[in-house]
C-alpha cells in the first residue's frame, strides 16, 4: 500500500469516528484533501492530483475537489468544531491568546480569522469570508466571527 493510501485510510478512519453520520463520500473526498496538503505541502490542486489514484484523468481528479470545495451541503463549521474542541480539552487553566487578522485575497476577497496564538503560530478558530477590497473592516461586520469564537 503506497503512502497516500495508509495516510488517507487513517485520515479517513479518524474523520468517520468523529463524524459519524456524514455522508461517506464527503469524507473521503475530505481525507484525500488532508493526504494530498500534508503530502504536496501546498494548497495548489493540480499538485493533490498526483497523489490520487483515481483512475480518472487529471481534470476530472481535479475538479473532485473543486465540486467538494463548493458543495453547499458542506458546513465547515460542523466539519471544524469537533477537531478544535478536542484539541482545546487538555487547555484549561492555561492562558489562551485569541488573535483577530484579516487578509486580502487576490485584492476581491478580505478573509477575517480568530485564532489561537501558539507557540509563535496562529491555529484558526474560525474565519469568515467577505467580498471586497480593502481589509478594514466595521466591528459590525465580523461581530458574528467573534462572538462564535467566544
């Protein structure tokens, strides 16, 4: 069995235990998204492809992750929540740094995040996704973002 195949069948046994009742091919689909980023250590889909053994062709591997990528019937919340809370059991009684950032993306989109400050690095809590060009942002526009954070 090649690495992708043990990386993602372990990916894919971790996300059925602790989401159950998903539908079995978005979690598959999930867990060769995790293999593909930790293996290519990139977030550029044509580079996943070459991870896949999909006996597909290059665009249709692709495109498998740009209709998930897409799919509305996937709420990253619910997908996110059970992970970072089980990370977060073993913290109380230390000191927690939440960080707010925002970022442009191709001078169109502004992401907003809250993070855990760890370590020097930011693990993202929760972020949200606003149409526009500059980063500054009203408080009112990411009130919800911080509120879900709390």
């Amino acid at each position: 069995m090649s690495d992708s195949r043990r990386l993602h069948a372990s990916c894919l046994s971790m996300l059925q235990s602790v989401l159950s009742d998903e539908d079995f091919r978005r979690l598959d689909t999930w867990a060769w998204a995790i293999t593909c980023l930790l293996l290519q250590k990139t977030i550029s889909l044509p580079a996943w492809i070459c991870q896949l053994p999909d006996e597909a062709d290059a665009f249709g591997r692709k495109q498998r992750f740009r209709r998930w990528l897409n799919n509305r019937a996937i709420k990253v919340r619910q997908f996110y929540q059970p992970f970072i809370s089980q990370a977060l059991v073993d913290w109380p009684g230390h000191t927690l740094y939440i960080g707010l950032d925002t970022t442009s993306v191709a001078n169109r989109l502004v992401i907003a995040r809250t993070a855990i400050i760890y370590r020097g690095r930011a693990v993202p809590l929760a972020w949200q996704v606003f149409k526009r060009q500059s980063v500054m942002l009203a408080f009112d526009q990411y009130a919800g973002l911080v509120r879900y954070t709390q």
